[in-house]
C-alpha cells in the first residue's frame, strides 16, 4: 500500500502556506455547508508532497473520517490508466495508434453515420472511413454517452439499454457489441464527443494482450508501479476503508447513491471508469506521468510517448470549443485541447482557472479531479465522493492552488 504523508515544507519548494491553508478552508467550508461529506487534496512539487489535508467523512452515518487510506470510486480518472496500457503495447508493436479497430474487434466493421431522423426513423449512411484507435484514445470516434440530450443518436443508446454505458448484465465484450451496433454521430476523426470510447479501449486491450483487463492491468501497470490498493473490486480488508458515494440533491444537500459494484469481481470491467484507487497510488500514478513514463526504476512508456499522451492531439491543434464539443460543455472546455484521455492547456488566458500552458489531467464524475502541471513540476488530486448536480468545484480548487505557486522550484 502506497500510504501518502507530507514530506516537506511548502516554503522549502516554491508554495505559500498560507495560500494552501485558502484552499482548505475553502473545500472544508463546502463540507460544513452539507455539500461535501468530506474530501483529501494533496499538492506535490518534484514529486514531493508539500501539502496534504484531510477533513469530514469517508462515511457520515457511520461517522468514519477521512484518511489518507480512503478508498475513493475515481471512476473516469480510470482513463488515463487505460491509455497508459494502451500506449504500452503500441509500443510493444502490438497495434498502431492509426490501425482500424475492426482488425482487432470486427464488430466494428462498416460504421454508419447518423444522417437524420430520431427514434425508428434513423437515417444513416456508411462511414468514409473507420474508426482508428486514435480516435478511441481522444474521444474522436463518433460514439456517445446514453445520459446526454443532445443528439438523436444518446436517445438511440438509451434505448437500447445504455443509460449506465452498460446493458443489464453484460460483460465488457457483449457490451462492446451493443456499441458497434448503433450508428456513430459523426465521421470519425471530425469532432470530439466524450463518450464510452475508453471501454472500447478496454476490450481492445483484452483481445490484444489475450488477458482480461483487470489481470492486465494489474501484471502490467498497477503492479510494477506498487499501487497495490487499486482495482477495480475491494479485497475484505480493504473494505472498512471504502469512502461511501452520494449524490447531490435538488437543494444542494447530499444523500447515498449508489455505484458501480465493487464488492467481488465485476462482470462488466469499465477501461472508462471502474477502478478504486486510494490518494498514495495516485499520487504514484501522477509521478509516472510527471517523470516521463518512468517510477522508481519501473519504466512503462519512454518519454517520448508519455509526451505523445501529454499533448493536444486534435487536428490543427484545435481546442475543444472549437471542435464539436456539447454545447453545455463549451464554457468548460475554452482554452482546454485534448491529449489521450486527458485534457491539455492549451491557451492559460481562456481558461476558467488560472493555469499553466501543457497543464494536463482529467476528472472523475464523483467529483474527484488531479493534473499535472510540468511547467511548475506540480501535481495535484482533489478526493471527494459527491456525484454533482450543480456543484462546480474545480474552477476555484485551480485558482487557489496556482496562487499558492509564489517561486521556480529550486
């Protein structure tokens, strides 16, 4: 188990303490309003942790606090991990970031693209191309989410049982395969919808490497990086210290929701959003990112793919806004490109929160969140367990800790 701790003094690498105590008050003022049950942020720089707080409950019924143990659900920060497997056997030669799924996943053969039309008066037309794994990797492929509104095609996902991404008892390859058989939304490679992309990845990874995806995640990846308390189930002594999901109600309370099963090998194992984790294999994880591909001697990828991963992969460097992102999301998403399966400052100035250029990270939809910043050599994860409504954190979390930035490292 990867336990965190402070290891230094935030004077001693560049922060203002009394800018980090800010950012506590800040994120323990939600808890003592009923809006978080509780959470754990850390902030590192050169991979040393300088700041690292705890408050409120992992579980508010049972009174059971926060600690720097606590299993959180991180669900879609599970899709960095699965692209760092991914990239691992390209490099390995096993497949190409430009080959086309169908090689690996037939299913996939022939897409459609929606034309027109809702519900049984779909129109569609064949694909002028397939769907490539690069386009898995940067939510380019044309696939969707059951839970939006936008289009006639998340109404196609809903009904055909998608509301959760995932039918009814199904595992990830009869999954997969309700996927393949509905129409994409648009051309692949030709905008970027955030969608169920990453369990495409998932069981990409499965019929490449001839394992299941939790066995390959934790030979290949978890393992050799010594984040024993990450996975997608709990073991029986790793269960006292689940951090309990709420989610947040019409009057901005909380209440316990339930989540993915985690209590005995899942059926359905999610590359976009199934893994536990804890804040120290986290913290580990983000290292490897920070340092290149490489932790404690255990190299995964060589710098040069971790940058390939890092750095904004939409088509003319565009940024999200610009390029066929939701409309709900557009505010979100200025000044943010997109890299393999994190998103990329690309423009600070446009930005909702203070940032740096080739920030990069992602969110999880409890309302965790981590990103690297290698221009400052800073890390940072925010745990929380609140599926939100109307709750936005995340702008204020980054601007209280980038005032908190006052000198260069060294």
């Amino acid at each position: 188990m990867a336990q965190l701790r402070q290891e230094v003094a935030p004077q001693d690498v560049g922060l203002d303490a009394k800018a980090l105590d800010r950012l506590d008050q800040h994120a323990a003022g939600l808890v003592d309003e009923g809006r978080l049950p509780g959470f754990l942020v850390s902030v590192a720089r050169g991979g040393r942790v300088a700041h690292l707080t705890t408050y409120g409950h992992r579980d508010l019924a049972a009174g059971l606090p926060v600690e720097a143990d606590t299993l959180w659900r991180i669900y879609s920060m599970t899709k960095p991990v699965t692209a760092v497997a991914v990239l691992m056997l390209v490099e390995e030669g096993l497949l190409t970031l430009d080959d086309p799924i169908d090689r690996y996943l037939p299913e996939f053969a022939d897409p459609r693209v929606y034309v027109s039309g809702s519900g049984d008066d779909v129109r569609t037309r064949p694909a002028a191309g397939p769907i490539r794994v690069r386009h898995l990797l940067t939510h380019t492929a044309g696939l969707t989410f059951a839970f939006y509104h936008d289009h006639p095609v998340d109404a196609l996902y809903r009904a055909a049982g998608l509301e959760s991404s995932v039918p009814s008892g199904a595992d990830l390859a009869e999954t997969i395969a309700v996927y393949a058989s509905l129409p994409l939304q648009f051309e692949p490679g030709t905008q970027w919808n955030y969608s169920v992309a990453t369990n495409v990845l998932g069981r990409l990874i499965e019929v490449v490497s001839g394992r299941p995806l939790d066995v390959f995640f934790a030979e290949r990846v978890l393992g050799p990086l010594g984040m024993t308390d990450t996975g997608f189930h709990l073991t029986p002594e790793q269960e006292p210290r689940l951090a309990e999901l709420y989610g947040e109600t019409e009057d901005g309370g909380i209440t316990p929701v339930p989540g993915l099963p985690v209590r005995g090998r899942p059926r359905f194992l999610s590359g976009s959003g199934g893994l536990l984790s804890s804040a120290g294999d986290y913290h580990r994880f983000m290292e490897l990112l920070r340092r290149g591909g490489e932790l404690d001697g255990v190299r995964l990828l060589s710098p040069a793919t971790l940058a390939l991963m890092t750095r904004n992969q939409l088509p003319g460097d565009a940024v999200l806004r610009e390029f066929g992102a939701p409309a709900h999301q557009e505010r979100a998403n200025d000044g943010l490109g997109f890299g393999f399966n994190v998103s990329v400052v690309t423009d600070p100035a446009r930005t909702l929160a203070p940032s740096a250029p080739g920030t990069f990270g992602w969110t999880g939809v409890a309302t965790t969140a981590f990103w690297v910043a290698p221009a400052l050599d800073l890390t940072v994860q925010f745990m929380t367990q609140v599926r939100p409504r109307t709750l936005k954190i995340f702008p204020d979390l980054r601007r209280l800790v980038h005032e908190a930035v006052v000198a260069p490292l060294g």
